[in-house]
C-alpha cells in the first residue's frame, strides 16, 4: 500500500486498511483479468429458464413479473 493512501487510512479511519490493499492488489491485475472476475453470472429462476419473451404492453410485462417472478429478484411493485 502506497503511503500517500495508508495515511488516509491512518488520518480518516474512511476505508480499511485490508479492503485498500486488496483493492490496490487487484489494480495492479491487467485488465483482461479484471474484467473476467468483474462479471459474476447468477441464475435468476425463470427469467433465465426462456431465451427470450415479449410483451405487447409495459403492462402485460409487469402483471407477469408479478405473477410468475419470486419477490426477492425485485421485480414486483412497491
């Protein structure tokens, strides 16, 4: 860790010291490598199970989010 950013650090107590060296560890990573761990691929039940749907209405879309989606995706109305 550069001494410019420990005594950030140190003087402001702002970021921990294990999550800056981490994030400066993986900085220095070129950049192809940085984008292949960037992008985590996570299955969302149904969403994920159709190549592709389409909907005739902002409507028809968000009534069948409502009825086929689970809650926690976030895709319900508040």
């Amino acid at each position: 860790m550069s001494s410019r950013s420990r005594s950030r650090v140190e003087k402001h107590g702002e970021i921990p010291a294990d999550w800056l060296e981490d994030f400066e560890a993986a900085a220095r990573r070129p950049l192809e490598t940085r984008m292949r761990y960037s992008f985590i691929k996570t299955y969302k039940p149904i969403l994920d199970d159709a190549p592709y749907r389409s909907f005739n209405s902002t409507a028809e879309y968000r009534r069948w989010c409502e009825q086929n989606l689970p809650d926690w995706l976030g895709y319900g109305r508040v």
